[in-house]
C-alpha cells in the first residue's frame, strides 16, 4: 500500500467509490439487516402491525421438522456435490497432467461445463434419469434398480447432487490441474529416485503437496453447494419429492415467495448469512496462508 | 534552466519520524550537484521533495527564486528520471516522450519536433514505435531520459538512474549523462549512493547522513579535505583509514591506539601544542601510505589479503598489538605473499586529523 | 512423466476419455433430444441418434415459442438474457473499478470502511436475503425494468479486490512520473490505469459475462412482465408447465440455445477465461 496519497482531492474519492457504496449499501446491506430485524417481530394476519418477539422464529424454525429435515437435506447434498466433484476433478487432473499428448485438447472439453448454468445442468440430467425417457435410467432399470427420481426420496437427492457435482468439475480440474504444474518437477523425480512406484509417489509427494488446494476447493465447493445451486434444485425437483432435496437456500425461498412467512424466511436468511460469513472467513484465513507460504 | 534553492528544508513525516534535517543549498544555473549517502540518508526525500512528490514540513525550495512549496509536481517546470525508469509499458517510446507535452498542449509539430531530436541525441532513433518492453536497460534508461530532455524543463532530477544498469553500461551512460547535461546545460539534482559516480560526475556533491548534509563541495575539495570522518570513509575508493590516536606530549606527532597504547608515534606536518593528550583521529587514505620510504617514520604492518586490480594492488593489513586495519594502495602488480611484513611510512602532507568525540577535522 | 511406463499413459487417456464422455454425454442427449418430435420423446429409452426436426424445433421456439409456456418467442428471451448479462458483466466492471482506484490511489476518511463494506458483500449471496432485496427493489419501483434485473446484481467484492491486487502491483514511480508529466487523477485513469488493465478487464468479462447469463433466481422474482423474460426464467415456465410432463424436445431446443453463448465464450476466450477464473480466487 502507498506510504503517502499519491493523489490529493477531496470529493473525487467519494464520487468513485459512490455508485459500488450505493448499491451495497442499498441492495446488500440494508437488506441483511432487515432481514436481521424483521426475524425477530411478528407481523399480523394482514401485515398491518407487527411486535417484537424476540427469538422465538428462531426456536421455531429449529423445532420444525420441515427446517431441520432441510438442514439433513443441505449436509447430505453438499457433501455429496463436494465429495463426487473434487475425487473426479482430482483422478482427471492427474491423468491430463500424465499425457503429454492432447492435454490441450482434454482441457479444452473438460472445462466447458463451468459455462452451463446450474439450471440447464439441472434440466439436463433430468432428462438423462428421467424414469419415463430418459437413457441413464433405462441402463439403470436393465442393472435391476427401478429408478424413479419423481417419487423416491433416495434417487431425487442422487439426482441432484450428480446434476451439482457434474458442473463443478471443471472448475476443480483447473484448479486441480494449476496446483500439479505448480509442483517441481524435482521432487517428483526425486521421489521416482526413491524407489517410490507412481501410485505410492502420488500418496506421499503429490497429494500432500496439492493439500492447499484441496483445501481451498473444498471451502469453495461447499459454499457452492450450499448457495448457487438453488436454480439446479429448483428447476427439476423443486425440492421434492415431499420436500427430499429441499435445501435451506430453496426453503428460504418457498416460506417467503410461496409461504408468505415473513419471520421466520428472515430468521432462515439470517442464519444462512451466518454460516456463508463462516465460510467466508475460513476462506480468507486459507488466502492468507498462501500468501505466506 | 535555473537556480534551485532550499533553505531551511525539514521533513518529518505524521509518524514523527525527521528525515531531513534543515538542508542548506544553493544550486546555480547549468550546476550538475550529487547527492551522495547510504540508503536511507535522505537524498532520495529531498530529491522527491524538490520534484513535489513529497511535502515541505519545513523550509523552503524554490525554483528560479520562486517558492515552490506548495505547487504541483506538473506546475513546476521540472523532469525526472526514475531508477526503474517508470516508463508507460502500453505506451510507444515516441508516446512516451510525449505524452508530458501532451497534457501541456503543446502544439504536435513542436511535439513532434522535439521527439525527434531526443530520439537522435539518445540514438533511438530507430525505436521510436517500439513498447518499452522490446527494449534493453539502456535503451529504456535512453528513453527515460529522453522524456525529461523533451520537456526542456528547468531542472533535471534524477534518482539513481543507472542502479538498474549491469557495471559496463552504467560507466558508459555515466559518461552519456554528464555530456548531454553540458550540451543542454541544464541545472541537475543526481541522487546516487555510489561514490565513484558522484565523484565522476558531480559539479558539486552534498554528503549526506541521517537527514544531514555533511559536507557540500566540489569532489576533489570533498576527497581533499573531508569536514567528518564518515565523509573520509565515504568518499574514495577504498575509503581513508582512520585511526585511533592521541596527540603526543610535544605536540608534534599523533601516539596511536586508544589512548595512544600501541605507543608508534606519527609525526604530524604542523605541531599542535597544547592539545596533549587529546583523543583523535589519524586519517590516511590508502593511496598516500609509502612502502619503505626513503625517510620518514615508518610502522610495520602485516598483510592479510592482497587484490590485484591490474593498474594497481589493494593491500589489507593489520597494525601490530591493537588489531587496527590499514588499507595500502601500491601502483603496479605486487605478487601476493611477497612479504607478510610491510614497512608502511605516513606521508606528513597528506595527513588528515579528526576530532574522535565529534568526528569533525581538525584545521591546522 | 518421470518414467517410462506405456500402460499408465493409456490408462491416463482411458480415464480422460471417460470423463469427456461423462461431461459431453447429457448435452449429447439433450441436443438428440431437440431434433425430435414431441411423440418420438415418450419410448423408453429416447432415441440416441439426432431426428428431423432440427429446424422445426428450433423455428418454433425461436419465433413463435412453446405454447404451453405462454408462448413467448425465445429469440425475445435470449435478447433479454444478453441485455442483463452484458449490463451486470460491464455495471460490475465499471464500478468496481473506479472504486478499487479510489481505494488504492487516494487517502481519505472512511476509506477503510468503505473498503469493509463493499467486502461484506461477499458474504451475502442474493439467495440468503432474497425477501428483503426483492422488497427494498419493489419499494424503489424497479420491479419488472432492465434496472430491476440489472442493478441489484451489480455491487462486486471479487471485481473490486481484483483490481486493488493488479493497481497494487504497478509501480508507484509510474504515478509519479505522469504527476511529473502534468497528468491528474482522471487523465492518469484513463491514460495509464485504463490501458493496462486491459486484459484484466477481458478476463473479468468472461466470467461475469457467464454469471449474469446464468442468474435464474433473481429474474424469476423481479419480473413478471412476460416481455422481460430470460432464457432461464423461460426454462423454468417450460419445467413447471401444470400437471403433464414437459415438452422435452422444445425444452431441450431452448436448453441448447441457453447453453450456446456461455459455452462459446469460455472455448474461444478460454484464456482469458482460465486467467479470470484464476484471478478472482486470489
């Protein structure tokens, strides 16, 4: 940072920070702390008046089943997306980083799905697991497993997070793909040196040597998982069947939009907020260990 | 092309912390002075102080007798050559150069005009459409210049323009700078903290330390009669030796080591009676020390490193019994190890003598 | 690879081969799938191998659009996606990079906080605070507008933090020396910091150009007037058509055309793509 102003001028600073500040302020932050107050008043049966109740949508949100099944439903998923999308980003990134051959070419074809939206992707794979037409399930029915994404609870959050997790991959590639060209090329032939064949080399130099990476995909994904797949989930399933893939994202939405449930869609939102901020900050703590590292 | 002054220049920065000390200079027209000192001595400051890169907390500088305190870097009429040069990297060389007289609306035939002849007085005359990035140091440090001579300001500041530069290139450009500086006659502030190049190319060098001016001469007043002993072992190439002494009982010699314990006296060419018994320092540059003069005191010294440098041979030595070092320069080659013990004499005339508590020559 | 061992290269592209598949397989589909006709699309399984009404397919949804969903044309749609990506991608750019030279190059009060402020926005995803921004966009009468689509989405940490980094690592003799050259803070702006965050502003491009294309939640609560519909709200209209199962093979007519523009940018920038990706992580 400059030691001393290398421009002096009093209003100018402000008019350029004005437009980004206006829009936070209006559109981020006044909105977080409404959402903040308005999660603790209740608003009467014509949202005429409304008095301050403290907690209590906060106890009720955690009392009810629907929240707390939705709360399973967001841990389950999210883990799934971050597990399937990071082993099968990881297995693709050390093969392409093996070929010297048409490594190019596979990055190039890998990576294009960054670009498909979450709720195309979604659409996409619906069709594929659709149990009346779609190719997936009817390999599936001939392996002797009736799926049914429409009706069974199981096979809808399968769905889901195979749908999540198929998009997130080339993003981890690149990722995956930049930390293995980071690591000298000396330490893995000293390794070789070692007497160390290539699946024990990848155990013991490589992976731990990806481990900041990892780490780094592994909060990224996570909040991926949790905030920008609402439209993944909410243009096939909708959250069903009976509310079986409806994530916290999805039931903020629904009490709110559909519900008209004020307090408690803002008491949901603010513990949203607070776990993203968790993230967030387990995100930059990480950054700023790469820096010093 | 002006008279610079500062009077009474002080810096000191919010957090406290004085970098410069009250400067006192007077530059003249057409005047090439160095600010020469250690990194961290302040000559950069006072250089970015002039330019209005930072402030005046004390003091003024002014330009052509006009206060300039408080005026923009851009209104001062004055160019700049930066250590890395600070060219516009998406910018040609020819934009580069002109983009000062640009924003000043110059007129594009006289802009046009004055690219052109920098550009054949640097030899870049071929390079005008290239980036900065397809050049070479020297060619960058060409256009760095040629960007300060389009402007035809009134006073050239330049802050350690050739560091960047490998050593063959940096006498080469040493030598381009001080020819073009004549050419042009132009008033120079050079900011360096190598002493061969404030020595080679200064009109007048301030020493400086601490936010201090030490001394402000010409270079062989400077290397001839040091105000300090910090100057004497800043200035020449090795610096003076300084020595530890006290004046004898008669006055007429320098006792050396600390409280003249290693007990060898140094006759000194004028006596100083009086002042016995008080604690200075002897200094002799490397060069004025005689191997087995004809006549003369002489001390035995015991070589620990020789390095020859063609013309001539460096000679580390130490004094016996105090463990002080002295530094000889011999012309010619001497082979190394010839003789572990030399016969050093003092030559009278070219003795310097410091005060030890405050570091300031003594007058004769 | 450190040694030679043939197998190990083919297992590699065996692997790699399998994951293009994987990757490529549902859009395969999907593409089969739009070239059909309505009936073709009820046997179990669906056709593998492109039909015949490529044209026919893509004509109607183009022009005249799926009946079942209203029916508006989705060349309308696809128009409007382009105006609110390219608003959100250029309205994010363009604030946050004056605010990032506000914040590096000047010293002023509150610059601090301001700085906090803009990286709180980071924590707050639309989707958390979706009922009070809806609210405070309705009260601000921008409900069914370009703005409403746009504006809201526009504040950007990662952009502005990207350009604090890039300002960061420019040499402050370069300020200096266009102080020296008479230049002030606009003309330094847009002389010297403009030019040279050319390629940063591109990759940054590519990556909000994908993101604004991709918005589904927001459009969907802040415009109801059919004229305004995205190609994603319009996905969502053909999805949640009452009581039947889609119409696949126009469904999946206007998935392709939702997909296209993305896709193309990231292949034929991928560079920059790579690069924005990249940056805006640091």
């Amino acid at each position: 940072m400059h030691q001393s102003s290398p421009f002096n001028h009093r209003l100018l600073p402000y008019l350029l920070v004005l437009p980004q500040i206006a829009v936070t302020l209006a559109f981020f932050i006044w909105p977080a702390l409404n959402a903040v107050w308005l999660s603790t008043r209740q608003e009467d049966a014509f949202g005429l008046s409304s008095e301050f109740v403290g907690l209590e949508h906060y106890i009720a949100i955690f009392h009810d089943g629907t929240y707390t099944r939705a709360l399973v439903n967001t841990a389950v998923f999210s883990t799934g997306v971050t597990v399937v999308s990071l082993a099968l980003a990881l297995l693709l990134a050390v093969m392409a980083d093996r070929v010297v051959r048409g490594a190019m070419v596979y990055k190039t074809l890998l990576i294009w799905p960054y670009a498909v939206a979450p709720a195309v992707a979604g659409v996409i794979w619906w069709l594929a697991f659709n149990p009346s037409i779609g190719v997936v399930a009817y390999f599936i029915n001939i392996l002797g497993y009736d799926w049914n994404h429409l009706i069974k609870a199981r096979d809808a959050m399968m769905l889901v997070i195979f749908a999540a997790a198929w998009k997130q991959i080339s993003y981890n590639f690149l990722f995956f793909l930049a930390g293995l060209q980071a690591i000298p090329r000396s330490l893995i032939e000293a390794a070789a040196l070692d007497g160390a064949s290539p699946f024990r080399r990848f155990w013991t130099v490589i992976f731990p040597l990806l481990s900041p990476t990892t780490f780094f995909l592994l909060v990224v994904n996570i909040i991926y998982a949790f905030f920008d797949t609402f439209a993944l989930i909410h243009a096939t399933t909708a959250g069903g069947p009976a509310g079986s893939t409806e994530t916290l994202v999805l039931k903020v939405f629904m009490d709110g939009f559909v519900g008209l449930d004020l307090g408690g869609s803002s008491a949901q939102s603010v513990v949203l907020m607070v776990m993203v901020m968790a993230l967030t900050v387990v995100q930059f703590r990480f950054v700023e260990r790469k820096v010093q590292y | 092309m002006a008279t610079v002054d500062f009077i009474g220049v002080e810096k000191t920065y919010p957090n406290g912390h004085k970098a410069i000390h009250g400067i006192n200079l007077n530059i003249t027209d057409g005047e090439f002075v160095v600010l020469v000192g250690p990194s961290g001595c302040g000559k950069s400051t006072l250089l970015r102080m002039l330019a209005g890169l930072e402030t005046v907390t004390g003091g003024e500088i002014r330009i052509d007798g006009k206060v300039v305190n408080r005026l923009e870097p851009a209104d001062r009429d004055i160019a700049m050559v930066f250590q890395n040069y600070a060219l516009y990297p998406h910018m040609s060389v020819r934009e580069n150069m002109a983009y000062g007289l640009r924003n000043r609306k110059t007129p594009v035939d006289v802009i046009e005009k004055r690219v052109a002849e920098a550009a054949k007085v640097l030899g870049l005359e071929g390079m005008l459409d290239r980036k900065p990035k397809q050049l070479s140091g020297g060619q960058r440090q060409r256009v760095a210049m040629g960007r300060a001579i389009v402007r035809e300001p009134k006073a050239f500041l330049f802050d350690e323009p050739l560091s960047n530069l490998d050593a063959k290139l940096r006498v080469q450009m040493r030598v381009e700078i001080r020819r073009l500086q004549r050419e042009l006659n132009t008033t120079a502030i050079y900011v360096t903290h190598d002493q061969v190049e404030a020595m080679t190319m200064a009109d007048r060098l301030v020493v400086m330390r601490d936010g201090v001016a030490q001394q402000i001469g010409r270079p062989l007043d400077v290397y001839a009669k040091p105000r300090t002993t910090y100057v004497a072992a800043f200035i020449g190439s090795p610096g003076m030796n300084l020595l530890e002494g006290v004046i004898s009982a008669d006055g007429s010699a320098v006792v050396l080591g600390k409280n003249g314990a290693m007990g060898r006296s140094i006759a000194l060419p004028v006596a100083r009676p009086g002042e016995t018994g008080r604690p200075v320092v002897l200094g002799i540059r490397p060069e004025h020390l005689l191997i087995n003069p004809q006549q003369g005191d002489t001390v035995e010294v015991r070589s620990v490193l020789t390095e020859p440098l063609g013309a001539d041979t460096i000679k580390y030595t130490l004094l016996p019994g105090c463990g002080q070092s002295l530094t000889v320069r011999l012309p010619g080659t001497h082979p190394s190890g010839d003789t572990d013990v030399l016969a050093v004499g003092f030559d009278p005339a070219h003795l310097h003598l410091f005060d030890e508590a405050t570091g300031l020559r003594l007058e004769d | 690879m450190v040694e030679n061992r043939p197998w190990l290269t083919v297992i590699a592209h065996v692997v790699l081969l399998l994951g293009l598949l994987i990757t490529a397989f549902p859009v395969w589909l999907t593409f089969v799938a739009s070239t059909h006709e309505g009936t073709a699309l009820t046997q179990f399984p669906m056709p593998l191998w492109p039909g015949s009404h490529f044209l026919d397919n893509y004509g109607t949804i183009l022009f005249s659009g799926a009946k079942a969903a209203g029916g508006q044309p989705v060349l309308l749609m696809l128009g409007n996606s382009l105006i609110v990506a390219l608003g959100i991608a250029v309205g994010k750019i363009a604030i946050s990079i004056i605010a990032a030279y506000a914040i590096v190059y000047f010293r002023f009060p509150l610059r601090q906080t301001f700085f906090w402020m803009i990286f709180m926005t980071l924590m707050l995803p639309v989707e958390v605070r979706i009922m009070p921004t809806f609210e405070i966009t309705a009260n601000l009468g921008l409900l069914n507008s370009y703005s409403g689509l746009i504006v809201p989405l526009i504040a950007s940490a990662t952009a502005t933090f990207l350009f604090r980094q890039f300002f960061l690592t420019i040499p402050v003799e370069l300020v200096e020396a266009a102080r020296l050259d008479g230049a002030g803070p606009i003309r330094f702006f847009r002389d010297v910091l403009l030019p040279l965050s050319r390629t940063n502003i591109a990759a940054l491009f590519v990556i909000l150009f994908i993101y604004g294309w991709n918005q589904y939640l927001w459009p969907l609560v802040v415009s109801t007037d059919p004229s305004l519909t995205t190609i994603m709200t319009g996905i969502n209209a053909l999805v949640r058509v009452p009581d039947s199962e889609p119409q696949w093979h126009l469904l999946m007519a206007m998935s392709m055309l939702a997909m296209l523009p993305p896709i193309l940018v990231v292949v034929v920038m991928q560079k920059l793509f790579v690069r924005g990706l990249v940056e805006t992580e640091k």
